[in-house]
C-alpha cells in the first residue's frame, strides 16, 4: 500500500522511479552525530540498509547491513572496532568491507573477500554524511559545505525530523518561499510581508536562487539551491531585536531520502556571531527559540504528511512555482545523466569481460594461421 503523498509514476516513467528512490552520486547526512555511538547502528536510507558504528579512533564506518554468510543484520552484532562481528555466527567484516575471519571453521574461503559495499564517511557540523554513488561513481566527489556549517564566525544548532512524505515534496517546499506568508504567518519570524509578490531564478556560481521581486529581509523571502557534491539549500529569515544579538538567523536544509515514502529533514539554524554575542544568542536559542522553530517545522510536516494521494501528478502551478519546477528539470536532467554514464561503465565492463574470455589458444591459432 503506497503513502497518501507517494510520487511514483510506475515502471512507465524509469527516471521518476530512480527519482522517487533518491538521486545518487551524492553526499547524503543520514544521521546526528549523536546517535553513532559505540553499538552498531542499523539506518535505511536511499532505500539501501546500512550499518553505522565508530572505530576506535571514534570515526565512522558504514557498511551493506547484512552479513555475507547467511544475510543477518551486523548492525544486531558487536562493535570490534575496526570491524564488525555478526551476531548469528560472529563473521567478522572490517570497515571496508572484508571478511577478516570466520572464527567456527578454520581456513574459510571467505577471509580476505570482500563481500560487503561500503560507504565513504564525512563528518561535519554534528551530522554524518554518506556518499551513495553508482556502480560508475564508487569514488566520491569532494563534499563541500556552506560556510555556516563549517566557517568558525558562525554558530549553529541542527534540527532533524522524520518526515512521511517523499524527500522531493521537502525539497518542494523550501523552494516555495511564498508559502511563508500563509502557512507560517502567525510564527514569531514570518508574521510579516506582503502576501503577493512578483518571483524570479537567478542562477548562482554553485546553483540558483529563487527570491520575492522587490521584498528583502522581511519574511521568508529567497531560497538558494547548491550543489557542491551534496545538495544543500540556504535561506535567511530576521529575527526581531527582542531575540538577541546578531542578524538574520540562516537555515541550511537538507533533505534525505529513506524509501520512496519516507524521508529526513536537516535544518542547521545558523547565526553570524563570535564571543559574548555567540554565548547569548546560544542560550537564547535554546531556552526560547528552539521551540518556536519546532512548530514551523511541524507546520511543514503536517502539510506535506497530509498532501492529497499522488499529488505532484494533480498539479496546477503558477508563477510562484518557477523555481520549484526548476529544480525538478535539474533533478531529472541529473538522472537522466546518471543513467547514460551507468550504461557506458557497464558496456565498457562487458567489453572487458569478453575480451578477457577469449580463448588464448583460438587467438594464438589466428595468428598463426595470419
């Protein structure tokens, strides 16, 4: 049974499926920081199971949650460390991915195989990030993040939420400034503007921006989407004086798809601020703003949780949807790419193969008959 607000179209559309499953050859957050502790952690995201832990070193590892013997779940296993050990029948596999020893047989073929995909890991900003690349992009490109999220003038504090709706209506919705005006318009932040406004995409040196004509640093007024071996968006809301020192308050969003039903939001609230103003503004937020985000970021939830079934399909847009159906044309040109790359590798990898089996003593009488 699908969720009232899936976006799959069936195998007539194959580059929406892939869409609904989530775009690859990204960088992903897949969990807080918080959350990978000495245990394994078992998580679903793009529809792959994954297995989290932390080595001794406390870095991150991630591998294919199932055990090559029999396909149990390592994250139901033990944390060695530099590996992980099955709980069925303590099969040990290192962080990339190598049966290291089968400790019930002696001289077992499977040590030294590696038998499990694993993840390239990054950790900033008190998230974890995973690269989820195809079969022609295992290695990852540079992860490259806004400066709030890693620039030493800017505090931030991270909000994760699960939603159930399909990552692209969260994406959809960051990318509707307008809905500001409405949907949130008794919030402490977007209680004021114009309802009705003029829009327009400018392209930006990593992506777009999507912004109100002739209203700045008022409401909910601009959004900016990057692409910087992640997808990122960036948008800044003013705060009232009353809210403690510093500008704007900045989002960074991020949104991650678990299955074609489900998904993750991950909004860092950011502030340019640095020494007394840093340390007020950080006991600000969290003894009285971090609730009132909260509730914007129920508002969103409820909405998109709530969208009739197969929505996106039953559109009416208009002017104000530009940049959102802008970002949906790169989105699909994305995939589109990604599968023309994919099918290149695998013909170039069948090529390989065939020339690898051909018989030496066919090719040895050919030239010799020459």
């Amino acid at each position: 049974m699908t969720s009232p607000n899936t976006t799959t179209q069936g195998a007539a559309d194959p580059i929406q499926s892939y869409l609904d499953r989530g775009l690859r050859n990204y960088w992903y957050p897949v969990a807080p920081s918080w959350q990978v502790g000495d245990a394994p952690v078992g998580i679903t995201r793009l529809g792959d199971q994954i297995v989290l832990w932390r080595d001794k070193e406390g870095k991150v590892r991630a591998l294919e949650d199932r055990c090559p013997h029999r396909g149990a779940r390592l994250s139901l296993g033990w944390n060695l460390g530099g590996s992980v050990a099955c709980w069925y029948h303590g099969i040990e596999i290192d962080g990339g991915g190598t049966v290291t020893k089968v400790p019930a047989v002696s001289n077992c073929p499977l040590e030294g195989q590696k038998c499990v995909k694993s993840y390239p890991v990054e950790e900033h900003a008190g998230a974890i990030f995973l690269w989820f690349g195809d079969d022609a992009h295992r290695e990852p490109a540079p992860l490259v993040l806004p400066e709030e999220l890693v620039g030493e003038e800017y505090a931030n504090f991270l909000c994760m939420s699960n939603w159930k709706c399909n990552y692209q209506y969260a994406i959809d919705n960051v990318m509707d400034p307008m809905h500001g005006a409405y949907l949130h318009a008794t919030s402490h932040s977007m209680a004021e503007g114009d309802k009705q406004a003029d829009m327009r995409v400018r392209k930006t040196e990593t992506g777009l921006m999507f912004e109100k004509v002739g209203q700045r640093d008022v409401n909910f007024d601009w959004v900016e989407l990057g692409e910087t071996g992640t997808l990122w968006m960036r948008l800044a809301i003013p705060y009232k004086k009353k809210f403690g020192p510093g500008g704007n308050f900045g989002i960074i969003g991020f949104a991650t798809p678990v299955d074609e039903n489900n998904c993750q939001v991950y909004f860092w609230r950011t502030r340019k601020v640095s020494g007394w103003q840093r340390d007020a503004w950080r006991f600000m937020y969290r003894n009285r703003l971090e609730g009132l985000h909260w509730d914007v970021l129920e508002q969103d939830r409820y909405v998109l949780e709530s969208m009739a079934p197969n929505a996106r399909q039953h559109e009416f847009l208009y002017q104000h949807d530009v940049g959102m159906t802008r970002v949906r044309r790169m989105f699909r040109q994305r995939a589109q790419q990604h599968f023309a790359e994919l099918d290149a590798y695998r013909a170039q990898a069948d090529q390989a193969t065939q020339a690898a089996q051909v018989d030496p003593a066919q090719t040895e009488a050919g030239h010799s008959h020459a």
